[in-house]
C-alpha cells in the first residue's frame, strides 16, 4: 500500500524551503511564531488546571450549597412559579422532568455537553451533571440549572478565533522589526560582493549604532586596508617593470650584436619573452581601472577585423565570418586590436589542424550586444580547466605548455579589456577545439560625434 504524500514536493516547495532555510529573516519570524504559539498552549493549559482546582476547591461546594437552597425553594413536589420566578430573577434556567411536571424555562437553549471517557452517547452529558447542578426531589422529579446565556461552545470559538487573529498580527508585527533590525544585512551583502570584484567605491553605510553597524565599519576598514595593500602592490609592479625595460633594451642591442649562433637566437627568443611579459603586465596593471583606462571614440569594427588580419595574418589563412552591416560602436580601437591579436595568435598557437584554419566571427544580435570572437580546431581543453583560462600565468597541461610560446597573459588581458568595456569573455568547448568570444553591450550612442575609427 503506498500512503499520500503529507508534504508537497513539487518545485515551488523545494525552492521555497531552501529559501527560508537561507533567510534568517524569515527562519526567526517562524521561530516568534512557535514561540507565542507554545507560550499560549502552555499558558492555557496552567490556567485550565488552575481554574479546575480552584472550582473543585472552592467554587464548586459554594454553587453546591446555593443548587441545595434553589431546589428547596422550588419544593416538592416542584412549583412551576416557583422556577419560573427564580429564572426571571437569576441568570439561570430551569428544567424540571419527572411524573407530575415537566417544565423548562429556557426551551430554545440547548444544554451544553461534553463526551465522557466511557458510557453509551445518550450519557455522555457535561451541564447539570458534571457540574454538580443537578437535583433529585423525593417524588422523583430531576431538577437541572443551568446558565442562561449565550452557548458556552460558541463563545470560545470566537475566543479563539480573536486570540489567532491578535497573534497574526503579533506576527506580522514582529516581521517588520525583524526586516527593520535585519535590513544592514542586505547593504552588507552588496557591499562584500562589491569589494570581491574590486570595487571599493562606495563603501557599506554604516549608519547604525548597533552591532550590525559595527560589522559594517569593520568591513569598510578591512576593503580600505585591501584597496590600500592592492594599490601599492600595482605601484610596485609597475615601478619594478619600467626600470627592467632600460637594461632589457641594452640586453636586446647587445645580442644583436652577437655573430649568427644558436646561442644568440635563444638568446633574443628569450629576451624577446621577457618583453613581451613587461609589456603585458603593464596593460593588465593599466586596464585593472577599467573603463577609466579607455580611450573610447566610434569604431567601424569590420573595418578593423579586416585590416587587422590584412597587416599582422596575412598568411595565416583565417577564415572571416564578418558582419559588415554593423553600426558604428564605442570602443577602444587599442584595445580592441590587442584584444583580436591576443585570440588569434592563441588559435594559431594551441589550433593543430592545419587544414582547418581558425575563424574570425564578428556580429551584433538583435539584443544590442556585440560579440568578437576567434575558434581554433586544436585539441582543447577539459571541460574542468575552462574557467581557469583566462586567469593570469594559467596553463593546462595537455595543450598550453611553455614551449608552446606565450607567456600565460593572453586570454587574461582579453578579458580585461572585454570587462573594461562592460562585457565578458566566454569560452567554450567546440568539438574540436576551443571558442573564445568577448561580448559587450553597445552600438556607438547617436548623441556622441566622433569621427570613424578603423586603426
């Protein structure tokens, strides 16, 4: 036999569960809420017993004593004046059964009652008897008092009904200081993401004076403190690269100097590496600024596609999937041309098909984004290694090794200057061989007046 299901299970529950299992907002309302709900359960039940003690310790001879005294007042055998003069001047019914009477003073008001543990349903009674309002006369009449009024059974429905609605209201109360006390988390939240993609301005408001505003100043020191260390760290490389250009150069001059050997073609093949490495470093280091570091005016890119690959792979063989429809856009040119270089010599280095060359796409989709990109038919890379790529001095074993060329800052500078102006680089798997594209968004604005730039 297979049960049902207690629980939703579909997608919106999983989704909603693991969203409040990831608020702390929500996951501390929830717990007010089985607190006040507990809180009430226990109160209620101390005050039941509390009140079932005192009746059977006080109250209950006490209301014994005055039943006595109105049984006895109506006589026996029973006067129906009497009991109707006692219910007219008490909030009390009467009903009187046996051989010579039956009256009842209240015939609309149903008697209240309650299930016993044992006995057939007809017994099972709650007023008169359990209560102790009941009365016996000696000619065998059975008198019944009992409250006259509204129905005990509804009142404490629409108690409890009053009592639900107060502690949704509680509720929703304690939701809004708890969003109010909490709301620093989201500012936190924004600000650390912030810091972790290098952005340090503006930093986390730290308005509060209580502990989540002091976590805020905290981590507003620490981002100064790493913005400070980054800062000096770039000074640094930047500083330590131009002083190596000047000897690198009168290293370069003096080698070439050297008579024809196999010696001095290592020599300027390293020497050559080593510029190579100070050069792109100081880009990297420049294009860290992002688009402050760019120098944008209106570019026809098919124009620049194709002189580029005119001047610097003319024997190459690439193959060209250009749109030349494209409007102007507002880029850099520098950039843009080291950024082409950087792909395509990537393609021809780590590409081993010779008779499929690498392709050079340019298009602009319908969605305003431009996308630049080159594929190889190499062997390519793991499926694993495809996010560390474009990361500095990174090279996979199987096709990027040192005697490959390169010195492992190609793809890092590519999506530098992609990042820089407000896109990203993709890389993916083509089977065979890898596909890099920078996307980015934009045609050149209409507003701007520059003069087309294709170099």
């Amino acid at each position: 036999m297979k049960w049902p299901q207690r629980w939703p299970q579909g997608p919106h529950w999983h989704r909603a569960r693991r969203r409040w299992r990831h608020s702390l907002k929500w996951r501390l309302v929830t717990l007010f809420l089985v607190l006040a709900v507990a809180t009430a359960a226990v109160f209620l039940f101390g005050m039941q017993r509390v009140l079932q003690g005192g009746w059977q310790g006080f109250a209950k001879p006490l209301v014994a004593d005055y039943v006595d005294k109105l049984a006895a007042e109506i006589g026996t055998p029973p006067s129906e004046a009497r009991a109707r003069v006692i219910a007219a001047r008490l909030p009390v019914s009467v009903r009187i059964d046996g051989p010579l009477l039956r009256f009842d003073s209240h015939p609309d008001q149903r008697e209240p009652r309650r299930f016993k543990k044992d006995g057939p349903a007809d017994e099972r009674e709650w007023g008169s008897d359990g209560w102790g309002f009941a009365r016996t006369t000696a000619d065998g009449h059975r008198i019944r008092f009992g409250l006259a009024g509204p129905l005990p059974d509804e009142r404490p429905r629409t108690i409890g009904w009053i009592t639900l609605a107060a502690l949704m209201v509680l509720t929703a109360l304690a939701f809004v200081v708890v969003r109010r006390l909490l709301r620093p988390l989201d500012d936190i939240n924004a600000g650390v993401a912030r810091f972790g993609r290098g952005e340090f301005e503006p930093p986390i408001p730290a308005g509060r004076r209580d502990e989540l505003g002091e976590l805020a100043q905290r981590i507003n020191a620490m981002a100064r403190s790493l913005h400070g260390r980054l800062d000096a760290k770039r000074a640094l490389l930047l500083a330590i690269s131009h002083e190596l250009r000047s000897p690198l150069t009168r290293a370069r001059v003096n080698a070439e100097l050297i008579d024809d050997s196999a010696p001095r073609t290592a020599l300027l093949r390293d020497l050559g590496e080593m510029r190579d490495l100070i050069t792109e470093l100081l880009e990297s280091e420049r294009l860290s600024a992002g688009h402050a570091a760019l120098q944008t005016e209106a570019v026809d890119l098919p124009a620049l596609v194709r002189e580029l690959v005119a001047t610097q792979f003319a024997d190459a063989g690439l193959t060209l999937q250009v749109d030349d429809g494209m409007a102007l856009v507002n880029a850099d040119p520098m950039r843009l041309r080291l950024l082409l270089r950087n792909l395509i010599d990537n393609a021809l280095r780590h590409g081993d098909d010779a008779a499929t060359r690498p392709v050079v796409s340019l298009r602009h989709d319908g969605q305003g984004v431009t996308h630049l990109g080159v594929r190889d038919f190499g062997p390519g890379v793991a499926e694993a290694q495809l996010a560390q790529l474009a990361e500095p001095f990174y090279r996979a074993d199987s096709a990027r090794q040192r005697a490959t060329g390169g010195v492992g800052l190609g793809l890092y500078l590519c999506q530098l200057v992609a990042q820089a102006h407000g896109g990203a680089l993709h890389i993916r798997r083509a089977e065979p061989g890898l596909e890099v594209t920078a996307s980015w968004p934009g045609p050149f604005s209409p507003g701007e007046t520059a003069t087309p730039s294709a170099s």
